[in-house]
C-alpha cells in the first residue's frame, strides 16, 4: 500500500505513459512539435534508476533512451556496457521528461516538459526496491534531491554534485540520490576544469554500480 491506496503496478503505468498524450491535447505552453513518443525503462527489479532531462533527437528517433554521444559517455561514468545499462532487470531510465521535448533557438534541446512531472510520483512509488537512483541534470537533481531531504537551493550544479561527496557516506531512508552533470559533450569543459570529478567522483559511483549489478 502507498498512502492508503494501492500501488501502482509497473505494467500499468508502462501501458498508461505510452499512452500519454497530455503535452499534445492539454499542454503547458506551446505543444510539442512532433508527436509524442515516450521514451523510458520501468522494472519491478532494478535497483538502479537513471533519471535524467528528456530523451534527445536520437533516442525519440530510436525509440531506445541514450543512444547517442551522451549515452557513451554515461555508460563510461558507470563502467557498464550496453548489455548492463539496457538490461531492464538491473537498470531503470526515468527521465524528467519522458518525450523528445523539441529544439530551443541556439539548437539545443528544450527542457523536459512540465506535464510529464504527473507521472513521476506514482512511478518511484512503484519501484521501491530501488537502491540507486542517478540524477543526471538539473531538472533532475531539483525534482529528487529535495524529496530524499538534501535541499540544493541557491546550489550551483557543480556544488550540487561535490557536496554529495561529503555526504556518500550517510545512511538514510529510501535509495541513494546521486547527483551528476547531464554527460553531453558539451560539458566537456565543465569536466577538465573539475579535476576531482574523475579523480573522486567516478571512482564511487562504478564502486556503487558494480555493487549492484
């Protein structure tokens, strides 16, 4: 039970956000300008999540999430091949965002769609064997950070990801909430002008990965 009410099932809400079409028939804000293609993993046995922004132009095109440079980088951070990250069993992917959210003006992608935001809670409620949950991306460390009692107000994203460093070692109630930058080539820079990223950074979280899968 969740909250006196039954919890969902994996299956249902697998059928029901494939379904989804509320950002074309009641958006917030202009509507999509394709037509939406959900893009996501859920599993009743994984115990890693990646939560990340919304799946890019390849994934929507794909119909399969990080098939793309961003993916090759993130499955590097997490020292895990294809055969591991698109395991279902052992790897769930719960972006922000569930469809390919458009291009902005400069050519990058939009943020995730607000209307997705629905579904979340009833997805996390769901799959509580989760132990580990990566939140890749700003819009990702705001919805969950604060909902696991870490508040990141007034946080730029690099203090955001070193200060969990301080705390990795806390025990607490429900999964692991840990915060990464959105793995894209563009933050290429960020990476080199933060050393400790993959001196410290990466170390724990393939030691957390490999512990889990």
């Amino acid at each position: 039970m969740d909250n006196g009410r039954t919890r969902p099932s994996v299956d249902a809400l697998r059928r029901d956000i494939r379904a989804c079409r509320i950002c074309r028939d009641q958006p917030i804000g202009p509507p999509l300008e394709r037509e939406p293609n959900p893009v996501f993993v859920l599993s009743d046995t994984a115990r890693i999540c990646i939560a990340g922004q919304a799946p890019g132009n390849l994934a929507d095109r794909s119909g399969r999430p990080f098939t793309d440079p961003s993916g090759v980088r993130l499955r590097a951070w997490m020292g895990v091949g294809e055969d591991v990250f698109y395991d279902a069993s052992r790897v769930a992917i719960v972006p922000m965002g569930f469809c390919f959210p458009g291009t902005d003006p400069k050519g990058g992608d939009q943020p995730p769609r607000a209307e997705c935001r629905q579904w979340h809670p009833s997805v996390f409620a769901a799959m509580p064997q989760l132990d580990l949950i990566l939140a890749v991306g700003r819009a990702a460390q705001t919805w969950h950070l604060p909902r696991s009692g870490v508040s990141i107000s007034g946080q730029s994203m690099t203090q955001t990801v070193h200060a969990w460093l301080d705390r990795k070692d806390e025990v607490g109630d429900g999964p692991v909430i840990l915060p990464l930058p959105h793995p894209s080539w563009r933050n290429s820079g960020w990476i080199l002008r933060n050393p400790w990223f993959e001196e410290m950074f990466l170390p724990e979280l393939r030691r957390r990965i490999a512990a889990l899968v």
